[in-house]
C-alpha cells in the first residue's frame, strides 16, 4: 500500500471517528434521562453543551490550522475528545455530562475544519469530489453503526457475558450506568487516533483562498449582506432539524410507543442515519438531472411529510416514516452549503467558516423541543421542527445563486 493511500484511509478513519462520536447521544439521550432523572428540558442542554462548541469553535479552528498547520490541530482535537470522554466516564454525572460533550464537541469542531483541506492534497484536487464521497460515506457508516455499538454494549454488560471486554468494562461501569461504558469506549479510540497520527507524516497543505479565514474586512463584508445572514440560518434549520430528530425520537417512541431504547430506539436512529447516506447517492443523481434547488424543495416535502406522518400514525408506519426524515434530509446540508457559496462572488473560506458556525443549531433547536415538551408534551414539542424544515423549503424559492448547478439534457447523455 503506497503512502497516498494509506493518508487517505487514515483520513476516512478520521471521518468516520468524527460521526461515531457526533451521533451516539441520540441513542442514549432515554438512558440518561432516566439515570439522572432529568426533565426534558434538562435534557436538551445535552446536545445544546456539544453543538454550541461548534459555534465557538468553528471560525477559530480555521485561524489554528493556518497558524499551526494540520498535525497539531489534529492532535489537539483527539486529546480534546479523550480527555472529554474521560471526564464524565470518571464522573457519571448530569454537570460533567454536559462539560464532557462540550469538550468533545471542541475536537470534532476542529477536526472537521482540518479534514478537507487535507483531503484535497492527499488525494489529489482531480480526485476530490470523488474522495469527498467516500468520505460522506464513511460518515454515514459510522452514523449507522453507532447505534448498534450502544444497543450492544448495553445488553452485554453486566448480564454474565465472560468476554474479556466486558470483565474488564464491568470493572469501570456501575451496573445501573452501562450506556457510560460508551464513552469509555471512545476514549481508548481518541487515544489510539492521537498515537497513530503523531506517527504519520503529512505533505504541506496550501489553503486556497477560498479556504482561508479572514476575520477582519472580508467577515464585515459578508456580514453586511442579507443573503448572508439567510443561508446561516439555513445551515442553522438544517442541523437544528437533523439533530432535533435524531437526539429526540428515541424517547418519544420510549414516551408514546412503549419502544426499548436500547433495541428499538436505537435501531430506528441507525436507519434513519443509514438512509441519509443512500439518500445522498440518490441525490448525486438528482442533482445531474434537476436544479439543485427543486431537488431541495422536492426533499423538504419529503421531510416535513415523514415527520406528520411520524408523529401522527401508529405501529410499523412511525418507524418508517422516522427512518425516511433521514432519507429525505440527506441531500439538505450539501445543497444549502452549495447555493450559499454559489450566491456570493468572494471570500468564500470566511463564508464557509461562518456557515459552519451555524451548526449552533444543532444545541438550539433541540434545546428549544426539550423545553417544550415539559410545557405542551413531547408530540406537540416536536412538531415545532416543521417550522425550521419549512424555512429549508422556502430556500428552494427564493434562493439566487450565480451559478446553478451542471446538468444533462437527458439520461443517455448522464451515462455516455
């Protein structure tokens, strides 16, 4: 295996250690409400204390990597996560839960400024689209797994199983806390990516411009115009969406199902994460075919009908209408980014940079579900993100971007 392959796979490694941190609350979220006895808006303060970090350090990430470079930043974030990890698997309480998943949500902000840039050298500029989707994929891999990773551990440990892992975890982790053997896990991993990338060498990376950060005259700029301001808070309904989802189904199906957490819960959240890989493959080739912003318009619907339907019916159909809102959210994030860059003429990097800040959403949004739940119930709490997926629909609309989307006149022409 050559050099430039064995950089690339390390890099996949790193997209998919980001998600298999990023996405495992949604799971325990029931787990950790019942431990602690939380209310419900407590409990939103969970995924608020991790994406907030994403709003503060998302700008800043960018100024590091270019004073720094890449293998220090790197290094940082992993020590971050571990650290983080270890906080609360030390100290399993509600305080050092919400401390820990800020730290953590520190490293994963850093790590996900740090990766393209990285990815565009090792794999080549001609190669990057392509590595791009690999990349997504290994995200949404890990997305998927993360799940089943909790659901195992879970109904393992503590319940006579004799794997030398799980001896040595019941050692750790009180018996009425086995979700807490989780973060026990992820720090062993963020150990073992921070030896791993202090022994690799990596080639020099030369930020273009349009992935530089330029806090001074171009942010003043790009913060006087009012386009701007419309596409950050697209960015903020879409991951404010995505993680109000995938952070509170588990419990409502807990709430109003009778649903295990640890079974069904946690296998409703890995296809939901599952299904928004493929729908990103579908929406590749959609986007070949269609205006990038019809297709976002066509999936919005989509979104916002799954979710009635998920809220509103019975039996099998919810869980299939929770698995499709992450098939119809899948192509959302790439596409807004897209018509936001598209839409203005410089000073992309710093554009990018503060797009990224408004993953801010993913704390508030589901903060706010949280807090109403505890007034009107979680049911009607959680219809409040038709609202952020309307406004998703609405880019559709009134969105202009300076250059659309390429597209084929025909299908023998996408597959000549």
């Amino acid at each position: 295996m050559n050099k430039r392959t064995s950089l690339l796979l390390l890099i996949f490694l790193v997209f998919f250690v980001i998600s298999l941190m990023s996405n495992i609350l949604g799971p325990i979220i029931p787990d950790i409400i019942d431990s602690f006895s939380l209310s419900l808006s407590l409990a939103g303060f969970l995924p608020f204390s991790f994406f907030v970090a994403y709003g503060v350090m998302s700008l800043p990430s960018g100024l590091l990597v270019e004073k720094y470079r890449e293998k220090p930043v790197l290094l940082a974030a992993f020590a971050l996560a571990a650290l983080g990890a270890l906080v609360f698997a030390f100290n399993p309480q509600f305080s050092f839960a919400l401390i820990s998943l800020f730290v953590i949500g520190l490293g994963m902000a850093m790590l996900q400024v740090v990766i393209n840039p990285l990815l565009r050298v090792v794999g080549g500029e001609e190669n990057f689209a392509f590595n791009s989707v690999l990349g997504q994929l290994a995200f949404g891999a890990a997305s998927f797994f993360s799940p089943w990773l909790y659901s195992y551990l879970v109904q393992n440990l503590h319940t006579g199983n004799e794997a030398v892992h799980f001896q040595f975890l019941e050692k750790l982790v009180p018996a009425d806390l086995s979700w807490v053997s989780v973060y026990y896990l992820f720090a062993l991993l963020a150990v073992l990516m921070f030896l791993l990338i202090s022994r690799v060498h990596f080639p020099k990376v030369e930020l273009k411009e349009d992935e530089k950060v330029d806090l001074g005259n171009s942010l003043k700029e790009l913060m006087g115009q009012r386009k701007v301001w419309l596409f950050f808070i697209g960015v903020f309904c879409y991951v404010g969406s995505e993680q109000g989802i995938a952070n509170w189904v588990s419990r409502f199906l807990q709430e109003y199902h009778g649903a295990d957490p640890a079974t069904t819960g946690a296998q409703v959240i890995s296809y939901f994460w599952g299904l928004l890989t493929v729908g990103c493959l579908l929406g590749l080739l959609l986007l070949k075919l269609m205006d990038s912003k019809h297709v976002l318009m066509l999936f919005s619907f989509g979104a916002i009908t799954s979710l009635v339907v998920g809220l509103s019916a019975e039996g099998t159909l919810v869980l299939i209408a929770f698995a499709m809102t992450g098939f119809c959210l899948s192509v959302m994030w790439s596409i807004i980014i897209s018509l936001s860059l598209n839409s203005v003429s410089f000073a992309h990097g710093t554009f990018a940079g503060l797009l990224c800040s408004g993953i801010v959403g993913g704390a508030v949004i589901p903060l706010l579900i949280g807090g109403l739940a505890d007034v009107i119930g979680l049911r009607a709490a959680m219809f409040f993100l038709l609202l952020p997926l309307g406004y998703i629909f609405s880019i559709g609309v009134w969105a202009k971007p300076l250059v659309s989307n390429a597209r084929v006149k025909s299908l023998k022409e996408l597959f000549s």
